[in-house]
C-alpha cells in the first residue's frame, strides 16, 4: 500500500522545523552548510517537475530516496546531514518556488481584470479586517495602474504605547507584474493615523496624490 502523505498544513510545519535545525550550521560549520545548501537545491530541482503543492505532499514520502538520489548524481556526499532533513529543507525550497508562482498568477488576474475594465487602481492585496484594529490586524496594497506607484496600507501597534497606529506609505511596483521597483519613490511622506476614519480619509487623499504626481 502507498503511504500517505500528511496534510499539507503538517508537512510545511515540518519543513519549517527541518530548516529551525540545520540552518544555524551557516554560522557553527559554513562548510557544511554550503554542503547542506547545495544538496537540498540539487534535490529540490529534481522536484521540478512537481507543479502544484498537492503533488509535492504527494511525494513526500519519497523524501529521503529523492535527496540520496540527488547526493549520489552530483557527488555530494551527505556525510553526518541527516538525509530525512535536507529532504525537509529541499521540500521547502520547491513549496516556496510554488507559492511564489501562484502568487505571481494571482496578481498577474487581478492586474490584467483591472486593466481590462479600464479602472484606475487595482487592490492586489488585501488580509485582515480594518475594524478589528490589532486583533485581526489589516493590510492591502493598491497599485496605480499607470504608474506603478502603490499604496501599502497597514495596522501595526504605536511602538511607543502599544495603540492601534494605521500607516500609509507609497512604493513603486512595476505595473504589468506587481514586483517591487523603488520601496521610496518620493512620492508621498509615510502617514500615520490613529483613527480608522482619517487612515480612510488619508487613503483617498493619498490616492490623489499620487495621480496629480504622475
């Protein structure tokens, strides 16, 4: 019978915990780690062909095999690493390749349905709730279409007193991929505001801002 693999919520715990344990080897032994780094990307390239995070779960349970596999085609021997480990390591480097695609998939749909309906920004991302203040704290991005210029909004607690602080910043995006191009395009001084009300009223303000600046 094929083993199963865990939930994926449980695998990337583990992997987390693989990388906790053998990347502090980056500052006791810089040779092996370069060792430990080396063999995990050899092995998570043979996971390549793996595009879609239920197919890496899926092959988990081959972990192990894929990184003696991957020791013994590039000559890297995996001396005292343990083997389940590095598995752990390379399962989190391709789990990272992955999210970072269907992230990329997501803003390219939403920057290309924002286009298509002519509108002026698109919101390309957005958690959290703005009436919760910390306790489900809210951030988003909105990105101006024609310029890249985006507005990163965020809650985070006042480090001076703990209160609920909403900040309002501008960066540039490259406005065909939602990448990051200048994080401080001199567009706009960050904002801090105390209350929900004059973070929504800022916001506008600033969206006007940075459509007479361009």
């Amino acid at each position: 019978m094929t083993e199963q693999a865990p939930p994926i919520d449980a695998l990337r715990a583990l992997w987390a915990e693989a990388e906790r344990k053998l990347y502090p080897l980056a500052t006791v032994s810089p040779q092996k780690y370069e060792q430990l780094i080396r063999l995990a990307r050899e092995s998570a390239d043979d996971l390549a062909v793996v595009d879609t995070v239920d197919g890496l779960a899926a092959h988990w349970p081959q972990g192990t095999a894929i990184v003696r596999a991957a020791s013994a085609r590039a000559d890297l021997p995996l001396g005292d690493l343990p083997e389940g480990d590095v598995a752990g390591v390379a399962f989190a480097l391709r789990d990272a390749e992955l999210r970072a695609a269907e992230h990329q998939r997501h803003l390219d749909s939403v920057i290309r349905a924002a286009t298509e309906r002519g509108d002026t920004w698109a919101l390309i991302h957005e958690t959290g709730d703005l009436n919760h203040g910390l306790a489900n704290a809210y951030s988003a991005i909105e990105l101006h279409l024609s310029s890249g210029a985006a507005i990163v909004a965020s809650v985070e607690p006042n480090p001076v007193d703990g209160s609920t602080n909403h900040v309002l910043n501008v960066i540039r995006l490259d406005p065909a991929t939602g990448s990051p191009v200048d994080l401080d395009p001199g567009v706009a001084e960050l904002e801090e505001h105390p209350t929900v009300e004059e973070f929504v009223s800022g916001r506008e303000k600033l969206k006007k801002t940075v459509e007479a600046h361009v």
